[in-house]
C-alpha cells in the first residue's frame, strides 16, 4: 500500500525539489504579504482590505536569529516517546522582498554551530511524520553552501 503525501498544514506551502515554495496571501487593498497565510481579512490594523491573493514566497532569505529547542514542540509535531529526544534549530529567516520574518526549523542534523546571523538559507521540502497511511509533510531551512554572509 502506497501512502499519501500530505502537508501538515494546508496550503501553507507547495511543489518539490526547486518547485519548492512556502505560500502566503498578498492584500490587494495594501499589497501586505502574510505568512502563515490569511484567507478572511487583511491584518494590517491600518487596512481594511478583505480580497487577498495566494503568493508564493521568496525561496531564500537570511537568518535573522536562531536557538536550539531543547524542548517537543506542540502538534502537529509527533514524537515517538520510546526515541531518544535530539534538540533541533529554530531559525527565524528574513524575506527581504515580503520585508518578514518567518520561523522554521532547520533540516534535520543542523546544529546552532552550523548558523550565522545573516547566511543566506534557503526553504525545502522535509518530512515531519510518517505512519501506516501518511508522509506528513512540512519545510525545513537549509544553508545555501557558498552563501554565508
């Protein structure tokens, strides 16, 4: 039996390999851009804006911050509990062209001592969960080799 691929969160994000995108919504009204996505209102307190567009976001950006978390982040993160807890990296990355922040983890293996305030990092595809039926998908950043600062 096959599983099926399938986000996490719907609609967050799309494509594979470098079709890869994270997904946000654009306010016609004030050109704001959000991410996570927003479908009803624009949420800039200045706007009253309510017809927001799909748009994929920048493909790379620049860490901004990072940490590591030594805890098990709430759903729809699973933890098998007979595994052994490894810590994982946080990195909140800057999309110039959106003018945001967006909180991610870093690829599996990473470790703070791989990051540096302002390396250029880039939006992939990852795997969060598998089980009997499922390959519950998400987004990792990776650093783009040759693109430290």
């Amino acid at each position: 039996m096959s599983r099926v691929r399938t986000p996490v969160v719907s609609g967050w994000f799309s494509g594979e390999g470098e079709d890869f995108r994270l997904l946000g919504t654009r306010c016609r009204a004030c050109s704001a851009v959000f991410f996570p996505r927003e479908d009803a209102f624009c949420r800039d307190p200045g706007c009253g804006g309510a017809e927001l567009d799909e748009v994929p976001l920048s493909r790379c950006g620049r860490v901004w911050s990072y940490t590591d978390g030594r805890y098990r982040p709430p759903a729809p993160y699973v933890w098998d509990d007979d595994r052994e807890w490894r810590p994982h990296t946080l990195i909140a990355v800057e999309l110039a062209a959106e003018r945001m922040m967006v909180l991610g983890q870093g690829e599996p293996g990473l470790t703070v001592a791989d990051l540096a305030v302002g390396m250029t990092v880039r939006a992939v595809p990852g795997v969060l969960n598998e089980d009997a039926g499922h390959v519950w998908t998400t987004w990792y950043w990776r650093p783009v080799p040759g693109r430290a600062r």
